[in-house]
C-alpha cells in the first residue's frame, strides 16, 4: 500500500475528492473491511455494523470505482454477489466463446443445411459429407477446464463469452479428476441435466416446504446448478454428458482427425459424452453416417421414444465430422455453421379459451393472449397462450369458449394452432380487438403495412414504463440479482422506481424495503449488493437493456463491436438523426443493420425523454468498452468491403473469415471503408472505391495481408 504524505483519514474525503493514490488506498481499505464485515453477517451471523453503514460502505466502494475504473481490483466488493459459502459467482470468461445452435424443423431444412455446407466450402453438389448424429440434451450447458487432470474451473455459458464461476458445484457432477493419456489443459463442454422422474420427487417436496416449484427439468437443472451452496448441488441427482470442447492443448488432437475421434477420446480420460438413446446394431458410442435418410430415420426413432428417455431431449443434433471441414467453416457470433439442431416437434394438446385479454408491451404493441382452461402439454401446466395480434384471431377464427389446439416446443409462449370447429358452442363469442390501449386509454393505431396495432401513449402509458424497466433488469440485459419481474412490478406500482438509473438510487429506499413482506435485512442487503454488482456493465448488454425497438442482443453486439464505446455510440447516434449525415451512412452500412433497424434507433435518440433517462443511467453505471476480437491480426477494426467474384474462397467463407479477423464487413463503400476487396469482373464498388481513394486490394493480397 502506498503510503500519504500526511496520515489523513481517507475515509473522510467524499469519493469525488480522493486522487487516484488515495483512491487505490481506500478500495484496498474497503475490500477488506467489507469482507470482514460479509464474514461476520454471512458466516458467523454476528455482524458488527448495521445494514445502513454497511451499505454506505459497498457505496462508497462502488463511486470510487467508477470514477477510477483502472483501480477496480480482482478481490472488489463490487465483483461479488454478498458473500456465501462459496464465492459467489464469479465470471469467467471463455477464451473460445460457448455458441448456440442454428434450428432445423424439416427435412428440408436439414437438406439446405447439408447445401449451404457445399456451398460455403464451394463442394461438388453430389459431394458426401459425413455428419455425426447425437441427442440434444435440454439442461444447462456448461465448460469445465482441466488443468493437468485436475477439475480446477467451471462455468455456465452465460451471454457465450462471460459465464458464471459455478467451479464447486461442477465438482459435485463432474469426476474432478482424470485417468488416462490426458492433455495438459482441457476444457471440456456439455449439459448438465435432470430425470423427470427426479424433477418430480423435488418439486413434490419443495411444495411440502412451501418453496417455489420449478417450471420444468431444465429449471430445476439450472437451479441446482447455479447454487451459492455446492452441499444443495450435492443433494440434487444431476447428469451430465459432453459433446464438445473449448481451450484445449495440441496433444490433445494428436491422432485424431474427426469429431467421433475427439469424443471418444473425452470418454477414455473416463468422461460421459453425449450419444444416441437406442444404440446401433453394432454397438457405436458415437454414431455417424453420409446419408440423409439415415439421419431422418435415426430422428424419428428418437422422437417416437422420447418419452422414455428419462431426460427431456428437445431434438437431435447433426455435426460435420471432419474437423479440417469444421476448421474452414468459421462459426458466426452466434452459432457454428458446422451444426445444425433437428428440433422434435411441439407438443399439442386440446383445451379451451376462457378469455381474451390483451398485454401492452415495451414498444406498446397491444398482444392478444388467450387465457385458457389449464391443461399439462408435455409435463407442464399452460393456462394461456399468445395469439399474436387481431389478424391472427381473425385468420384462426378464434372465439372466446372455443375448443383449440394448443402447443408447446421448449421455452416459447404456447400458441394456438387451431379451433376445433366441430366444438364451437352456441354461446361462444367473437372477439373484439380494442381500438384504445387498456392500460392508458390512449389511441392504438395501426400503421399501414403493420399487423401490431400500438399504443401512442408513449412513456406516459404505464405498461410500457414497467415493461421497459422488466425488460431492462431481464437475464439477457442487467441480470440483476433478486430483481426479477415480480419486484420490478411491485416497485414499479408503490413509485419507488420509475426509470432505469432508479434501480440505482433503490438503496435509498433501504429501510423502507426491510419492512416489506418476504423481506429482511438479509435479502434487502444481497439486492443492493447485486444492483452494485451491475455499475460495470458492458456495452453489448447496455444497449440491449435499453429495450429499442428491433435491437435485439444481436444488434446491439453489432453496434457495441462497431463503436467500441458508449461516448462514440451515443455521438454517432446522435449525428445519424439526419439521414443524409455519413454517421447514418455508416450505421446503415453494419452488416445486418438495415434502414429499419436504423430508423428506431435515430427515432430513439430524437426522443428527449429518452435521451434524459439514457443520460441519467449513464451517470450511474459505467459502461465497458466493447471488446475487440482478435485485436492483434493487421485488419482488427478495419472496415472491408468485398466484391466481385472471389475464386479462391466463397463469399460468405471471406466474410466470415474476416469477421473472426475482427474486421467489419461492409456491404457498400463509403469514405470509412479502410479495404475493398476486388474479385474478378467487380463493378461499381471498385469505381467507387477509386474515387474515394479507398485502398483497393486483389484477392491476393487480401490473403497476404491476412495471413500476417
Ligand atoms: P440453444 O439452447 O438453442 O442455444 O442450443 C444450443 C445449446 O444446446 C448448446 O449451448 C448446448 O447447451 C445444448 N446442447 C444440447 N445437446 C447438445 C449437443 N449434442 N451438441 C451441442 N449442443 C447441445
Ligand atoms: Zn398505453
């Protein structure tokens, strides 16, 4: 610890006071007393200080921490979640991000997925490709690394990049050693799961002791998982099988060259990895094949006898076996282009509509949701499904006490496929779709060419504040802790919140908050703590927070990897409102941001209100800078444009490539463009190009400048 010229008490000196020495003193001081403090609360039940001082403490911690990001240190209050047993979740970042999967619902689909392989990898049409074919498991999906044998980290997959730190209860799943010829790191990733049978017995006790009941296999899973007592992971009856890997050592690819190889190599360090229910003939662990029929015929074995497994398995996934193969299809953000998931089809059953309400949303669309006579559809009780909006009701011919069929396919709404006519009773009733919004009275039009009609009340309509604020704290945006949909709306309807950077003043409100029903010194202490936990927020996840119409959280990591930090988003948003300006140029030029998209994003600026509660959360909360990808290679940040016809790669296969590169790629040229990449018989892009003086390069030279 450095130490002051003068032995001043610091901890006098309000936050906004301390220089940057001082401050790194102070949160030395801090983290230290605050743990001393968590032990004696959380561990020995003793605390010394009452909830008031201690949470000025984690204040003060956390406002010198965002004026002095650069001292935020490892072992910061701010980094954990109160303080457990264990240490509560940390993060873990995963070095190869844990991607999700592209959905197949046909045969078809899975022929065009086979075709845009050959397409992307430029193959022969007829050209055999040989898939590996196993379950799809639906649990939790985890990474655990192996360091030397050695279970030594584990983590959920989180947004794919950041999971939680869930390392002790992973032991109580995973074997924490390894036998065999191990590599000397190994991080191995598969699900975790749940029987239903075990499911059951929990929820049949949970509901003994008067506890919350989990709504399905996979919840109970994750539950059990993401446990701050590894002794309750312990008690829970988990599997796990694997069917992938992440960071790994060279060894550990020594003699082998396909997926079957790699995983039967995870199950010889005595590892379980995911495989067929019904084994083949010959008795394969792994199962692969070329021919499609066998895929679809292995699938619908699966899917009649999917009730018998005793775990749900929502489809079957396909894999390109070869890894060379896997290697040259470089994933996208999201999902690889190597794999593809056969979804089994939803479950369905009849049942009958009770009512019509409708649900104002964050952007006001006014929903229809069919309030239903409870029915269990595949193991779970659904008592209302979404009709989408009045055209749906219409096309469907929906009456209020019509009998209807309704299904279900894994987390999505339940939705009405059709109405059973034969059943219609004579008093059924036709509905009729409300013209003003419920909640606030204003107009709800629809505009031309829409099929939602919306509420204009805007930011004075109720519903559409609290939806925005439910949205905003959701699992995908803030996260928060102990602030979920119920607290939202509680809080929301006593007027101890109203907009976004309100969540952050909650503290204030601490005293009052203890005296609330269910609530006490503990768990009002463990929200603050949490809501502390989320000052540092990254900019992907702010911007979806914001809950702008058509951002979803793919276009807010486009626009987040585009502008790299929230001062330059939020001026080039700015400048973008005129739509001549090249800062919309430059907005509409992102791969995947169209005009619309733009469009609600400048319309969302324009909006002073809502430049006044954007501004008001960023004094808040201090917003990461967006991580760059692969920021060492010679086009990380460049902008590139291709055109013309490549010959050694396929579009699609540069694109990607170069996205991994960190590059973004563009698809018109503007003065921002830093690279045109001109293939044979390009046209007006390259013209373009010359007179912008933009760097114009041959495809040649594009993959010297690429391979470094
Ligand atoms: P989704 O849940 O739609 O994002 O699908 C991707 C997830 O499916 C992965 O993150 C895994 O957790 C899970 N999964 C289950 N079985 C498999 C499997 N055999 N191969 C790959 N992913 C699987
Ligand atoms: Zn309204």
């Amino acid at each position: 610890m450095t130490k002051t010229l003068f032995d001043i008490d610091l901890s006098i000196i309000p936050p906004e006071r301390l220089n940057e020495a001082q401050a790194r003193d102070e949160l030395a001081r801090l983290s230290a007393e605050i743990s001393e403090h968590d032990k004696r609360y959380y561990q020995q039940d003793a605390p010394t200080v009452s909830d008031a001082e201690y949470d000025a403490l984690r204040l003060r911690n956390a406002a010198i921490e965002q004026r002095f990001p650069q001292l935020v240190r490892e072992d910061s209050p701010s980094k954990r979640v109160g303080a457990a047993p264990v240490e509560a979740f940390g993060k873990v970042e995963h070095k190869i991000p844990m991607l999700s999967l592209d959905n197949a619902f046909t045969r078809e689909d899975v022929e065009d997925f086979l075709d845009r392989i050959r397409r992307f990898l430029n193959l022969p049409g007829d050209e055999e490709i040989e898939l590996v074919c196993e379950l799809k498991a639906d649990g939790l999906s985890f990474s655990a690394r192996y360091e030397k044998g050695v279970l030594v980290r584990g983590a959920t997959r989180g947004d794919g990049v950041v999971g939680e730190n869930i390392t002790e209860n992973l032991k109580k799943v995973l074997p924490s050693t390894l036998v065999g010829n191990f590599p000397e790191i190994l991080e191995v990733r598969g699900e975790v799961f749940m029987a239903r049978t075990d499911f059951e017995a929990l929820n049949k006790s949970r509901e003994a002791k008067g506890e919350k009941l989990f709504a399905n296999p996979r919840n109970a899973a994750a539950g059990s998982l993401r446990q701050l007592d590894p002794a309750v992971t312990a008690s829970r009856n988990l599997s796990y099988s694997l069917y992938g890997w992440g960071e790994v050592s060279d060894s550990f690819f020594d003699g082998v060259s396909t997926l079957k190889e790699c995983l039967e190599k995870l199950s010889s360090f005595g590892l379980s990895i995911m495989h067929l229910w019904r084994a083949t003939p010959d008795g394969w662990r792994v199962y692969t094949t070329s021919r499609i029929d066998d895929l679809i015929s292995m699938y619908n074995l699966h899917c009649s006898i999917r009730f018998k497994i005793p775990y749900d398995v929502d489809g079957m996934v396909y894999k390109v076996n070869s890894l060379e193969l896997q290697k040259r299809m470089i994933s996208t953000s999201r999902a690889p282009r190597w794999a593809i998931a056969h979804k089994f089809p939803a479950e369905q059953a009849k049942t009958v509509v009770e009512a019509i309400d409708i649900q104002v949303g964050r952007t006001g669309a006014l929903t229809p949701v069919a309030r239903l006579k409870p029915i269990t559809v595949g193991g779970v009780v659904v008592s209302n499904a979404t009709l989408h909006n009045e055209d749906e009701i219409a096309r469907k011919d929906i009456h209020i006490g019509d009998v209807v069929t309704i299904q279900r396919a894994g987390d999505v709404i339940p939705q009405v496929v059709e109405v059973d006519k034969s059943q219609r009773p004579s008093n059924a009733r036709k509905f009729h779709f409300p013209e003003s919004c419920p909640e606030c009275g204003s107009l709800a039009i629809r505009e031309p060419g829409e099929a939602v009609r919306r509420c204009t009340g805007g930011l004075t309509c109720p519903a559409q504040s609290r939806e925005r604020l439910r949205h905003f704290v959701s699992r995908d945006a803030f996260d928060i802790e102990g602030l979920g949909e119920k607290q939202i709306e509680a809080f929301w309807s006593e007027k101890l919140i109203a907009e976004p950077a309100d969540i952050f003043h909650l503290h204030r409100h601490a005293a009052a908050l203890k005296t609330r029903e269910g609530w006490g010194e503990k768990s009002v202490g463990n929200l603050m703590a949490a809501i502390d936990a989320r000052r540092n927020i990254g900019l992907e996840r702010f911007i979806y927070a914001l809950g702008i119409r058509h951002v979803g959280e793919t276009t807010a990591r486009l626009l987040a990897r585009n502008y790299g930090n929230y001062d330059a988003w939020v001026r080039a948003m700015e400048a973008a409102g005129d739509t001549a300006s090249t800062a919309y140029q430059e907005l509409c030029a992102i791969d995947g941001i169209g005009e619309k998209v733009a469009s609600e994003i400048t319309g969302f600026f324009r909006e002073p209100h809502n430049r006044t509660v954007l501004d008001a959360l960023a004094r808040e909360v201090r917003v990461k800078d967006a991580e760059a990808v692969a920021s060492n290679s010679p086009v990380a940040g460049k902008t590139v444009v291709f055109t013309g016809t490549l010959t050694r790669m396929t579009r699609s296969e540069a694109k990607a490539r170069a996205e991994s590169l960190g590059a973004k790629v563009a698809g018109s040229v503007s003065a921002k463009t830093d690279f045109v990449v001109a293939g044979e018989d390009a046209g007006s892009k390259a013209k373009k190009a010359k007179e912008l003086g933009v760097n114009i390069l041959s495809e040649e030279e594009w993959l010297e400048l690429i391979r470094g």
